[in-house]
C-alpha cells in the first residue's frame, strides 16, 4: 500500500486465465505484525474478471497454498475495486491468493488493506 492508485504490483502473463492449470495460484501477504481480527479485506484493481481466495493465517505459509489452508472466503469475477467480507477471522497473515486472472492473462493489485477489529 503506497497511497498511489497509478502504481501497481502485477502477476506474470498467463497463457490460460486459469492460473491452476499451472501452479496452485500466485498472490500477496500482508503481514499485520500481531494477530488481530480481520473484519475484511479492500482491494483496489484496474482488471476485471479474475478470481482469488483469501486466507488468514497464524504465520506466513512456507509454500502454496493449495491444500495447505482452507480460505475464509472466495471470490470470483472480481470486477476490480472489491470489498471482501471476512466476519471477524483471527490471524496475523492475510493472504490474497490468485487463482484466476482476467481475460488478457494477469492481475493487477493498486492497492490492498486489511480492516481489523480495533
């Protein structure tokens, strides 16, 4: 999170917007220092289309994701700006895990925040 909505971290280029076919998925970890409730997560991005999972976790994972964690929550065909719902889950690592990206074969995150209980 830098403040500026121009700026933004991108995945490789895909082939199949399927990124599964591949690898379990790519994605960002917040790391919120403490463990804290996580009400929700905001994600601001200029693609449109694609599909991740978000997870929370007591300690950074130490490989991918899949099957390792279930995710607190899914969504897909993301349409870019989103705010995801997380209903209070504890944890000290918030993870963004892309399965899916839009139709040209990447994603682009502008910016991403947790909402935490205060």
């Amino acid at each position: 999170v830098d403040g500026d909505p121009d700026t933004a971290w991108s995945t490789e280029r895909y082939d199949d917007p399927d990124i599964t076919v591949l690898k379990p998925g790519v994605g960002l970890i917040l790391d919120l220092d403490s463990t804290r409730r996580v009400e929700g997560l905001q994600v601001r991005s200029p693609t449109a289309g694609w599909t991740a999972q978000i997870h929370v976790l007591d300690e950074p994972p130490t490989g991918p994701l899949a099957g390792d964690a279930e995710p607190v929550a899914e969504v897909a065909d993301i349409p870019g700006d989103v705010d995801i719902p997380l209903a209070g889950t504890d944890g000290s690592i918030v993870v963004l895990w892309i399965t899916r990206t839009g139709p040209d074969g990447v994603v682009e995150i502008a910016e991403v925040a947790a909402e935490v209980a205060r």
